[in-house]
C-alpha cells in the first residue's frame, strides 16, 4: 500500500490512450506536429489568456528553465525554506541559471507572507557586492500540502511585481490547489500576473511531459533556446503533446485530483489532533506515536519519515489512483487510540 509519492501512480486510461492513438502517425518532429499546434489554444482557453505550451519531461526542468529565462547568473530568487527548488532539485536552478542564488525565507504551513518576505530579505543590501533579487518563486500546493488562497497569492504577485521582480509558479501539483480551491485556474495565474507556470501532470495521471505555461511572450524566444540545449525539446513532440491534451481534455486533470484529495481528506479525518499541517491537497503529515512506524511498514503500508530524524514525523501522499481499500486501511490504522 504505498503512500511514499504521488510519483509512483500509474498513467490514466486517457493519457495512455492518447500516447496510443499518437503512436502510428507520421508527422513532423520537434513541435512540428498537429498536436504540439494545439497545446497553446487548449492552455490558453483554460487559463482564459493567451499563452505559450513548452513541454519538458521533468518538473526539475520545468522549474529550473522557468528560473533560468527570468534570472541573470548574478541574480536571486526568492523562495519559501521548504520550496522544491531549494530542497529537491540538486542545485538545477542554480546550475541553469549559471549561478543566482536562492535567498530562502520561512513562514508557516510552507507558505509565504509579504510581511514574511519583507522580514527575510531585510538584510540583503542589493548593492554591487551583492546578487539582485530577481524573482518572486511560489508553491501551489506548497511542500507542506498547504494551497494559498487567490487573495493570498495575488498580494503576494503584487508584492513581488512592485519590487520589479519576475513570478514563477511551481505548479507541481497544481491541480490539486485548484481542485481544492474550486476557483478559475486563471484566478491564480494569469489574472494575478504569474509569468510562467510549472504545470505539473506527472504526479497527476501524467506519464512523461510536464509544461511550461508561459504567460510573458518577451520570455519565449530565449526559453524556447534554453529548453533545446538543455536536452528539453522531444524529438517526437507529439507523444509529450498527447499527454498534455489528453489531461487537460474534459477535465481529466481536475477529476484526477479531486480523487487524490478526498483520498487525503479521508485520512487527515483519522489522524485528527495528530496533523502537522492542515490538509488541503493530497499529502498528510502526521505525528506518528513510537514505535508506529513500524508497526505500520509491518502492515504493509509505505510512507517517508519526515522532519528530523526520530522526530517521529511522517508523510502520506495519495495519488489519484490510489485504491479506496489502502485509504481506508491506512485511516483505520491511524485511528487507533494509543492503549489499543
């Protein structure tokens, strides 16, 4: 039963599908075909401005490209403590970036504040000695499997935007703050000014393409050159285009993460007073008591600690097709009271 990642789900019916029925084509290579020529319209139609659709085959690679294209090597980028990039990416945006540096700041339940931002770059000069903040990246639905709220997230695009700095959205698991929400998806994009967003659908139902959702035209021409060199552009386009249409196409990836978020919700329900952070996506964080862990990897249930080591911290994530029998076994096993 395994709650270790929402990177361990299977593809969706509909994305294996649509890889299928692109398979026996013959057609031009690269972004050449017709299905590649219709990632900007669908994109666009669903965050209601116009857009341009790069698709990559990591979230790493989306992240640090989106970085790249906004940064000078002698630049910063803002971020939460927790954020993927500074935590989970091995130093890729600071590699693509040629060298700017992430100034990380903490706030509560993994999310940002103005305030917060304003307190955990005081310090920073901004003088010739020192690198210029040069962009503003957020987490939607945070590390902590926290979603900001539109209002939160556009004062925080505005905050950003006032100091001339560019917005990046890691949107590895977008869907789920959207489903979460239940807003417009452009209410946390492209109404609020997001330049590009990481548009996650791997960890969705996805099987092999991510996408760069890129609301700035001006950041295109250089984004498209940076993806190619960096090994980023499919010489079969089609079959990462496929996978992005075939999401996107009558709400698949919407129906995909509401699954996963009633999955969670089902088990934040049993695990009550014992939540590290509110519940408001597909990942629970739970104080474990001693000696549960192992008590329920003996059960066959698979999870990562988390925190410190012996904080006895741990994390749950479900995946869109996680089977209704492990959540509801996993609930029942966290549900027993300490003397049971």
């Amino acid at each position: 039963m395994f709650f270790l990642s929402d990177n361990t789900a299977s593809a969706c019916p509909e994305v294996i599908a649509a890889i299928t029925a692109a398979a026996p084509a013959t057609a031009s290579g690269y972004d050449g075909d017709a299905l590649s020529a219709q990632l900007d319209g669908v994109f666009g139609d669903l965050f209601g401005a116009p857009c341009t659709v790069l698709p990559v085959s990591t979230g790493t690679a989306a992240n640090a490209l989106a970085l790249a294209s906004m940064v000078p090597p002698y630049g910063a980028i803002v971020c939460h403590t927790e954020a993927h990039v500074h935590v989970d990416e091995c130093g890729a945006p600071e590699f693509f970036t040629g060298g700017a540096k992430l100034l990380t700041v903490a706030g509560a339940d993994g999310r940002l504040t103005p305030d917060g931002i304003d307190a955990g770059t005081a310090g920073h000069r901004g003088d010739v000695h020192q690198v210029q903040i040069s962009a503003l990246s957020l987490t939607q639905a945070t590390e902590c499997g926290t979603v900001y709220s539109p209002d939160a997230l556009a004062a925080l695009a505005d905050h950003g935007r006032s100091r001339g700095w560019r917005l990046h959205l890691d949107g590895a698991r977008f869907a789920n703050a959207v489903a979460h929400l239940g807003c417009d998806p452009a209410d946390i994009t492209s109404r609020i000014g997001i330049d590009i967003l990481s548009f996650g659908a791997i960890k969705n139902g996805g099987l092999s393409a991510e996408a760069l959702v890129v609301f700035d035209p001006l950041l295109v021409p250089g984004l498209r050159l940076r993806r190619k060199r960096a090994g980023q552009l499919g010489s079969k386009g089609r079959f990462m285009a496929a996978q992005l249409l075939a999401m996107a196409h009558d709400g698949v990836w919407l129906r995909n993460a509401r699954a996963a978020n009633a999955g969670a919700a089902r088990i934040a329900a049993a695990a009550a007073d014992r939540l590290l952070y509110p519940v408001e996506a597909n990942e629970v964080f739970v104080q474990l008591r001693p000696l549960e862990a192992d008590a329920l990897r003996a059960q066959g249930f698979h999870f990562y600690d988390w925190g410190a080591a012996g904080s006895g911290e741990a994390r749950f994530v479900v995946s869109w097709d996680t089977p209704a029998q492990a959540i509801d076994a996993l609930a029942k096993a966290l549900a027993v009271p300490p003397s049971a």
